[in-house]
C-alpha cells in the first residue's frame, strides 16, 4: 500500500513538473524595439517639428518679456516717473508673464496629446507583433524588462483574479475587458 501511495505521489510530481515546463517564458526589451521601427522615428521627428514651432514662438514672447522687464527697471528708476505709467507697465509685464505660462502650458498639453496619437498605431502594431511571436513560438508569458510588465499572456487562462477576490470576501466589479 505504501509503494501505491508512493508511486502515486512520485508520477503526481513528475506530472506537475512536465506541465510547468511546457510553458514556455520569454522576455522582451520594449525600448529596443520600439526605437527601431521607422514609424517610431518618424513620429519622434514630427514631435521635434512642432517642439520646435512653439519653441520659436517662446523665444519671441521671452524676447518681449525681457524687454518690458528693462523698460521698467529703466523707468523705475527714472525720478518723477509717475506712478500711474510704472503700474500700467508692471500689469503689462504681469499679464505676459501669465500669457507666457498659459501658452507652455497649452503647448505641453497639444505636445503629449498628439505623442499619445501618434503613438497609438504604433503600439497596436508593436503589440500584435509580439501576440504573433509567442502564439507562433509557444510562449505562454512573455515579460519586458524595461517596464517589468507582462508584454503578453493568453487571454482567458490562469486568471486567478476571481478566486483571490472571492478569498477577500470582494464582490467582483463589472468586467473591464481587460481579461
């Protein structure tokens, strides 16, 4: 009885450790790859374009800025400046300064949202690739080492999300489609 038990056990561990090591892991590095494709650099030099387009616009508003700055440094120190004209000037500097961080500001936003779009087909493209290749080659996971996140994973299987929730005593939330 024993040795059944025995046996048993020994083809239960044998069975175990041939099913684990028929999934295949592999890793990636997504910078690597995405800093090779032609549509990457392409969207890079776009980028840089219209960077340098504002770039140029802020240089001129700075130029301005420096200059009613002078002004008023130069009148301020000129006696009997009147004091109406020196608080005109110095809500003219204050109304640039506040023109020139709405515009950087607006800049920053126009600059990420069109790097987000660009980047959205070329991501998709990126990350069929890398579908393709582990459904292709058997990989059941496949990691980037860059962001230690998981780049690809077999949709619908060894999702344990429900079992742990359902240990915590949490009642799942509607499905994002993210399973």
């Amino acid at each position: 009885m024993k040795k059944n038990i025995l046996a048993l056990v020994i083809a239960l561990f044998t069975f175990a450790g041939t099913v684990s090591a028929q999934q295949k892991i592999g890793h990636i590095n997504s910078v690597d790859i995405l800093t090779a494709m032609p549509e990457f650099k392409a969207m890079q030099d776009e980028l840089q374009k219209q960077k340098d387009t504002y770039t140029k616009v802020l240089e001129g508003m700075y130029g301005d800025y420096e200059k009613k700055q002078i002004e008023l440094q130069n009148l301020s120190k000129t006696q009997g400046t009147p004091d109406a004209i020196l608080e005109v000037k110095y809500q003219e500097l204050q109304q640039l300064q506040q023109r020139i961080q709405d515009f950087e500001e607006k800049v920053n936003n126009d600059l990420q949202k069109a790097q987000q779009e660009k980047l959205k087909p070329i991501n998709d493209k990126y990350m069929k690739a890398v579908k393709e290749v582990a459904t292709a080659n058997g990989y059941a996971y496949i990691l980037d080492v860059v962001s230690g996140a998981l780049a690809y994973f077999p949709e619908g299987t060894n999702d344990v999300t429900d079992l742990v929730m359902k240990k915590l005593g949490v009642t799942p939330a509607p499905s994002t489609g993210t399973k």
